[in-house]
C-alpha cells in the first residue's frame, strides 16, 4: 500500500484504511506533514521493521475526522505541526497516553506532553529574517527589539492569528505578563510596512524586492527556498537572526506525533513512533527538512549549522500552549491584521 500514498487523494486513502484497519503488520497516519518531508522517514522504517505505513496526508479537519470516525477511525498515529494543533487533539480527546522508556529517554520533558500524550518530533526556531543590504549583523538579539520605533515601517509577517504567530505570541505573554506584552504587540504593529499576509517565505521575498527589512519566520524555510531556482535570491538577500527573551532562548515550535485513541494497530505504531527518535531517523529530518533534530545527540545539517547556533527557549510548550486563546483574543484587540 506505501506506493499508493502519493497518487490517491486523502478521502480515497482513509477509505482504504477504513477497509484494512487492524492488519497485523502496517500501521496508519493522518498527518498534516507534506509527503516529501515525511515519506523518506516512513520507507526508511518499512525497510527496518517490515511494517508497512499506509498515510492519509490531509490539509485541514484532522480532529473533526476522528472525531466523526469516534473508536472506527483506522488512524494509529497523527503527525502535525504546531504544539496548538498537538494540545488540541490532547483536548478533543483522540489521543491516548503513551509509556515509553525510548521515547522519554529521547525527548526532553519540555518537549513532550503531559502524561505522553504527545511528543516532539523537530524543532523549528520562529526567527526574524534581516536583510544582509540594510541590518547589520547582530542588530536584532531580542524579541522586545522588534517593537522598538527604529524599526517603523520596516516590518512584515503573516497573519497575527495564524499559529505559528500565536504559539511566539503566547511567549511573549508567558515570559512578560499581558500587560506588557500587549504593549509590545502594539509597538509591533505599529511597525509593520504593509498589512500581514502571505506566507513566511513571501516576507522574505518582500525584503528582497524592498519593501520590508526585518520579517518573522522559521528557520527551515531558508533551507527550502535555497533549493527553489526562483526563491534562491530571495533567500540570499537575508540573514537569519536568533533574537532571544532575557532569561530564556529562542522561542521553538515542534512537529510532533500522538497515539490516537482509537489506535487498532497499537505495537506498531509505537514502535513507528519510537523509530521516528532514532539516530537514523533523526539524521533524516536534519538533512531533508532542514529542521533542528529534537534528541540531543542528533546534529543539525552542515547548512543549517552555517546560519548560526539555535539555543531553545527552555519554558515548556504546554505552558505556551495554554496561553493560545490569550493571545488569539490580545491580536485580534489590538487589530494586529488591520
């Protein structure tokens, strides 16, 4: 079944979960990652362990298809990005808890959910992108910065409410306190040279056609648009700064994995969850997606380690994640999108 993932569209494919849930020897996703980002990952454990991963690769309505498919569902696992998306699932109750020695050997408690609900896959840095032609080096090295008036009109990013934005903005309100971080995400606005739109990797082009110096971003998409002829000279016109909270690091954000609650294939998709931690799998994710490994004896890709040191934020994500709605309500006060 792995050679029919790409061709078939996500209702065909859970239609045929549907048919084969609970086959001694495979193991079902619903995953919110790209194919080509976790599909290597997924042949290199058929060629391991024999167990063949069969994937429905959807775009949105992951929680309210298991949902509906209540104890029916054929899912075993759920990937995704986003720790909001991770401790939504935990709260819709499709995910069940996980004991696993490997896994809680490999992933630091602040990468985890409680009670191994979820865990950590990769991490990604919500950074700010500097134009090399007009940012100095160095120039940005904390958060607050960006809401300094030198940089009025020089700013640009997606929406406030998308999530990435969200899961930076509930830092900002965990480290600060809302008052202060109210005023902060004022002073960002404030300094916004156009109305947030686009994606991360069209900020990016923006301050290479000059129309913004400073942008908000992770730090993978500059791997990926380096590989993209038309968006290399978007990524060479930037630098990646790593703005860091006093106190703390650069704020990270995960991909991650759960066990579903309905899970008929549960040996299996544990030890698929325990292999995605692997050394092997790990190098695998550091070298095609240009993420930061989550285990820490895993090592980034030489290109990643050329943008600079990554030094995580050590304030726990479920503790960032609880602070979502906080943040949701502060943007759309403050009218952050205009």
């Amino acid at each position: 079944m792995k050679s029919l993932v790409k061709p078939l569209s996500a209702a065909a494919m859970i239609s045929m979960l549907m048919g084969s849930a609970g086959l001694a020897n495979e193991v079902n996703v619903y995953s919110y990652r790209q194919p080509e980002l976790v599909q290597p990952l997924f042949d290199a454990f058929t060629d391991e362990t024999g167990i063949e991963v069969n994937v429905a690769f959807l775009n949105r309505g992951m929680i309210e298809r298991l949902l509906a498919e209540a104890a029916r569902s054929p899912a075993d696992i759920i990937m995704t990005v986003d720790i909001s998306r991770l401790q939504a699932a935990v709260d819709a109750g499709v995910t069940q808890a996980v004991q696993s020695e490997i896994l809680d050997g490999a992933i630091a408690p602040e990468f985890r959910g409680i009670d191994g609900h979820w865990y950590a896959l990769t991490l990604r840095g919500r950074v700010v992108y500097a134009s090399k032609a007009r940012v100095g080096e160095g120039e940005i090295s904390d958060y607050l910065q960006l809401a300094d008036k030198k940089w009025k009109g020089r700013i640009c990013t997606r929406s406030g409410t998308h999530p990435y934005n969200l899961a930076l903005f509930s830092a900002v309100i965990a480290h600060l306190g809302e008052a202060e971080a109210r005023q902060w995400l004022e002073g960002v606005r404030d300094n916004l040279a156009r109305k947030p739109q686009g994606n991360d990797r069209a900020q990016v082009k923006a301050i290479w056609a000059g129309e913004c110096d400073l942008s908000l971003g992770n730090t993978y998409y500059l791997g990926k648009m380096l590989q993209d002829d038309e968006q290399r000279r978007w990524a060479e016109s930037v630098n990646i700064e790593f703005p860091e909270f006093a106190g703390g690091g650069t704020h990270v954000n995960v991909s991650g994995v759960a066990m579903t609650a309905a899970a008929q294939n549960r040996d299996n998709a544990l030890k698929l969850m325990e292999f995605l931690v692997s050394a092997n799998a790990q190098a695998i994710y550091a070298e095609t997606n240009f993420e930061y490994p989550v285990t820490a004896e895993a090592r980034v890709s030489q290109l990643v380690a050329s943008w600079g040191e990554l030094k995580p934020d050590s304030l726990p994500l479920p503790e960032i994640s609880a602070l979502r709605p906080t943040a949701l309500k502060m943007v759309q006060e403050v009218d952050f999108d205009g």
